[in-house]
C-alpha cells in the first residue's frame, strides 16, 4: 500500500497550502483595511468674497477684507494665508486688536492664529472662522493687484512670520487678485 501514502502526503500538501494562502490572504486583508481607515482628511468647501476697505489711519492705503461667505466652520489653528507679496494679518480697522498695517510684520505666509505680544489672536474671530466672519491682511505695497490665496493645512501651522507649515498636506481653499 505504498500508493496510498503518496495521496494522503499530496492532500496533506494541499491543505497546508490553502491554509497558507488564507493566512496571508487575511493578513494582507487586514493591513489593507487598517490602512485605508486612516486617510487623510479633505480640505473644508469654502466660500469668500473680498474688498479693499481704508485702513483708518488717514494714510489713505488699504487693507484686503477677506469675508467667508459659506461652508463649514473652519477651526483657526488650520488656516494661513500667502499673497504675491509679503502679507501682514490681523484685525480691521474698527478693531481694538492690532490691525494688519505693518510692513515690518508682513511675509509670505500668514497663521490666522498669529497674535501680539502673546495676546489673543489678532484676526480676532475666537476658535473658527464661520460664515460671515472677516480677516484683515495688508500687502507691502498697494493692495490693489495682489494675488491672495488661503490655504488649509490638516495640522496647527506653527509660529508666525512666517507660520510654519509641518507636513504635506496643505490646500489652497480659496484665491483671488484684490
């Protein structure tokens, strides 16, 4: 009967196979699902208007007023933003914040989180940036003609003067030429 040994040595091959391929089959299942759950999150939808508005000083320059017209609440540690030319952030004219009029303050990117002296945030719109709510930014130069763009970051954009943007995933959520 040395035939039948040879069959039963083929089956067992064949289900220590198979169960070996559904072991790595699971596994590979596994990691794959346990990947995709963690995606990245997606910008916020947005939408803003913008006005050139008197800086009030009686210097007769201008600020951009950048107004989120619709879309979710954005929350303020996420949001920067970076102009043609260097930028300065902060509050409106009417504002007992600093306002956005120095050029010694402005560059290439701005934190809507950027505060004074430790105070809080200049731009003065508290943990989010809803509907309705307007940030302040003064281009060095004329404000008229500046490219303007927002951006998201899904992570705190850190510091100010440059804010510093970590990682790669950085949207632009909105753009215009003031």
């Amino acid at each position: 009967m040395p035939g039948r040994e040879r069959g039963v040595s083929a089956v067992v091959g064949v289900v220590l196979l198979l169960a070996v391929a559904v072991l790595l089959a699971v596994t590979v299942g596994t990691l794959a699902l346990g990947l995709g759950e963690q995606t990245q999150p997606t910008a916020p939808t947005t939408s803003v208007s913008y006005e050139l508005v008197d800086r009030g000083d009686g210097s007769g320059e201008q600020l951009i007023a950048i107004t989120k017209r619709s879309g979710e609440p954005v929350k303020t540690d996420y949001p920067y933003v970076g102009g043609s030319t260097p930028l300065d952030i902060g509050a409106g004219p009417e504002s007992d914040r600093p306002t956005a009029d120095s050029d010694s303050k402005a560059s290439g990117l701005e934190a809507f989180t950027e505060s004074y002296m430790g105070a809080p945030p200049q731009v003065g719109i508290g943990d989010a940036w809803e509907a309705g709510e307007t940030v302040y930014v003064d281009p060095v130069g004329e404000a008229s003609g500046t490219d303007v763009t927002l951006y998201w970051n899904t992570r705190d954009v850190a510091g100010n003067n440059p804010g510093e943007v970590e990682g790669s995933d950085s949207y632009d959520i909105g753009s215009f030429t003031a």
